[in-house]
C-alpha cells in the first residue's frame, strides 16, 4: 500500500495482473469502509461531548449503518458508472478493473482518513480538517487516475 502513494500505476498493474477474483476487491472495499468508520469515532465523540441532544451510540451506529451498509452500494454504483462512461466515450473497459482501480484508491487513502478524523476530533471543523481533507482528496484522484489508466492500457491492449 505504501508503495502506491509513489508509484500507483506499478501497484495498480501488478494488482491487476494478479487474481480477478470479485471476492478479493470485496475485500479492499469492506477494508476501507471499516477505516473509515473507525477515523469517524474522535469527530463523534467531540460532536456528542459538544452537543448531547443525540447520544453517542445514535450517532456511532448511523455512522456504522452508512459507512458499512450504505457506503459500498454507493461505491459499487460510482464504479458502474465509471465504467459506462469509459465505455461510452473511451474504449471497451472490464468493469473489474474499474473496481479494482476505485476500491484500491479508497483503500489506500483510508489511513490518511484516520488522520483527519483525529485532526477533526482534536481541533474540530476547522481550516486544518479542510486542508487534511483536500490532501485525501488529491491522493484519492490521484491513485484512481493511475488505476484507471491502467484499466485503459489493459482494454487496448485486449483489443
């Protein structure tokens, strides 16, 4: 993982050339989902310390619900819209890869997540959870631009 923050395209190809097993990116997903969950708990408890009209457990398990339920149905449904824009309008991309290239780079930014939930959960809302944020966010593209390219190069390369 950490070699994908300075050479995501070798990462993503070397991922890519392994099993394309569903159950394996699953993985990744459920991964990253579970981290992000986890990076939420400082900012909780600072919002339920700060404001008690909603206990804690209410807000952990909506947190809980929406992370781990919620979250990968909606990651699946970016990854098929991905990859009917490519379709459309690029080549004949394997959705695997497409999902495979965004579950990756939601993996790998996952612990810089944590770093924001504590910087959200020590500071609060704030200028420095901005900049935490748009960091994780230019990682994020970052690494999905690698693997998307990478998704490209191997659907030219079947023809």
């Amino acid at each position: 993982m950490l070699r994908s923050y300075r050479t995501p395209r070798a990462v993503v190809r070397g991922l890519n050339q392994g099993s394309r097993r569903e159950a394996r990116i699953l993985v990744y997903l459920m991964l990253a989902c579970a981290l992000f969950f986890v990076a939420q708990w400082p900012g909780i408890a600072r919002s339920a310390q700060l404001d008690e009209s909603q206990p804690f457990e209410a807000r952990m398990s909506g947190a809980l619900f929406g992370v781990m339920f919620i979250a990968p149905l909606v990651f699946y449904g970016i990854a098929g819209v991905l990859t009917l824009l490519l379709r459309v309008f690029v080549a004949k991309v394997d959705g695997f890869d497409i999902r495979l290239a965004l579950f990756w780079a939601l993996l790998v930014v996952s612990p810089l997540s944590l770093l924001q939930g504590l910087v959200t959960g020590i500071i609060g809302q704030g200028p420095q959870a901005l900049a935490t944020g748009i960091v994780i966010f230019a990682v994020f593209l970052m690494v999905l631009v690698a693997g998307l390219r990478v998704a490209l190069e191997a659907a030219l390369a079947r023809g």
